[in-house]
C-alpha cells in the first residue's frame, strides 16, 4: 500500500522569531509532509528571508505571498491566509490536510504516530497531540480538551475536511469544526501522549497584544458560537486556575459578556448551536470525557465517509 500523502498548509505573518524551530522540527519528522505551503501574510520582519532560505533547499516547501494588510489579523484573518494556501493545491492529491502555524516545535514522530492512529480508526476526521508552554525551566501544559483537535496544529483527513465545510471565517473556527465533525458522526479528537505533546512557542490565548486581549478574544469566540452562559462561566472559572490566574478567566467573562450585551451577531446555523448547547449541559452535568464519548457512539449512525462535501459553513466568507 502506498503510504498516505500529507500536505500542511501554515499561514504566518512576523514569525521571525519562530519560524526556524517550526521549520527544523517538521522538516525532521519521520513522516514529513509531501508539500508544505507556507502563506506568508505580508511580513514585515525577516519572516520572508527566513522562508525562502529553507524553500531552495528543500522542494516540498512552496511559499505563498500575501500583500501586507498592515496588522496581524488573527481569527478571520488567519483563515483567510489559510484559503490562500488551500487555493494553491488540489487537494484531491492528499489524503490529509493540517493546518500548522509556524510557532511550534514539534516531537519527531508527531505526524507518523497521529496518521497511524487516523489509518487504523477511518472514523478519526481530525485529531492532534497537546501544547505545552514553557515557564521557566519547565513545560506547562495549555489544558486543552480531549473532544477536539488544536487549533494551532489541526490534522484532517481531507474527506472529513470537506464534508464539515471547512473553516468558519471568524474567531472560534477551531471549535466550531469539532462540533460539525461530531454531528456528522466523525470522531473529534487530541491525546496528551509524551510522543505528542509539543512545545507552543507563543502561548494560546496570549495574542500579539497580551493575555487580556487573548483570552477577551476567546470570551467573544465562545458567544459567536453559540456557547451558553452557564457553560462560559464554568469554562471562565476553569482557566482562572491557569496562567496567567484569575485574570485570564475575568477576560473571557468579559469578552463574552460585552458580545452579548452589545446585541453581536452568532453563528448562523440554529442547529448547530441546539447541538452545541445539548452537548455543552451534558458535560456540565456527566463530565466533558464522559459526553463526549456518549456522543460520539450515538453519532456512528450518521457517518458516512463517502458522502459528498458540505457548501461552505455559514458564516464564511465568499472565497
């Protein structure tokens, strides 16, 4: 059997501090990627130089560029740099398909040990290990749930990708597609194992701008998608107990909260937030592994891997 082609797909801007873990720790995996489109989202550092320097010894990095916009664009933005690099490819030559960002430092085995486990279970649309950061002299893990894959490193198995309808264009696209796995009876999933646990250079929920505006960005993400208010306090109260303390769950509160008192638009699809909603109280009451697993037996009947895609999912923009 031929062994299953992957292509990763990293948009980036300013990562010049970065850039070169991410780029030794992939290249050196013992499944590399069969082509890696790096988008690079109009650079202002020395993220360009960086990029090509690599891209003329090694084939399988192709370099996407894109104008500056004059800012980091998370959420949206970083989607948007995502489409760019998906455009680029057919991607009917791949089996998967990973976003990756480019402030990462990755253990060798990271793909090799995540597409055996997807090839053994053809349920697996999408998985991924855990981020650590570091503090000090030792790595802290994010404490990120089990029920979906990273946003930062998000391996898909290409059919499943389609079918979900690929990326929201908006703050909390790494959530919402999860959510849209398990409603078509695809497994979710992220495993804190040794051999997969990575180093995340710039901590989720930091953002370029501080933690506050991290972690407020993520409050408002979780009102977009449809989260209720007893499910955001409990997650708010949760992260209060991780760094940075306290303050990181009081901005989630009021990211959330401000959306919602300013009358902010969701995620337009009623069904998908009765889903999200159903979910969310049987995991306040049974646990999140303990739903989790619940839903994902109920959901086996509606897989169908062979399926035609999805359109794309509301709310994202024309491409």
């Amino acid at each position: 059997m031929s062994r299953p082609r992957l292509c990763l797909i990293t948009p980036c801007r300013d990562e010049a501090s970065y850039a070169r873990r991410t780029l030794d720790s992939v290249l050196n995996q013992t499944q590399p990627p069969d082509l890696w489109v790096i988008v690079d989202d109009g650079s202002t550092d020395e993220t360009p130089e960086i990029l090509d320097s690599y891209a003329r010894v090694h084939p399988c990095i192709r370099v996407v560029r894109r104008a500056d916009r004059g800012a980091r664009k998370v959420g949206p933005g970083v989607i948007d740099a995502f489409y760019a690099g998906y455009e680029a490819i057919d991607p009917s030559e791949f089996d998967y398909v990973c976003k990756l960002d480019l402030d990462l430092d990755l253990p060798p085995r990271y793909f090799e040990i995540l597409i055996d486990r997807m090839e053994a279970d053809p349920r697996i649309g999408t998985c991924s290990g855990k981020p650590y950061f570091r503090q000090g002299d030792r790595l802290v893990s994010e404490k990120c749930g089990d029920e979906n894959s990273v946003g930062m490193t998000k391996l898909y198995r290409r059919s499943c990708f389609e079918q979900v309808g690929g990326f929201v264009r908006e703050v909390m696209w790494d959530g919402i597609d999860g959510h849209r796995c398990r409603m078509l009876g695809w497994v979710a999933a992220s495993w804190d194992d040794p051999d997969l646990r990575f180093e995340h250079l710039r901590p989720m929920g930091t953002s370029h701008k501080g933690w506050w505006t991290g972690r407020s960005r993520h409050g408002f993400g979780q009102y977009f998608m449809g989260t209720a208010p007893s499910y955001m306090v409990a997650s708010a109260l949760f992260r209060m107990t991780r760094p940075p303390l306290v303050v990181g769950g009081l901005a989630m509160l009021s990211g959330y909260f401000g959306a919602m008192l300013r009358g902010l638009p969701r995620y337009d699809d009623p069904d998908f937030r009765r889903f999200l909603r159903s979910y969310q109280r049987h995991c306040l009451l049974r646990g999140k592994a303990r739903t989790t697993e619940e839903y994902d037996h109920r959901s086996a009947s509606r897989w169908s891997p062979d399926a035609p895609a999805s359109s794309p999912v509301p709310g994202r923009s024309p491409s």
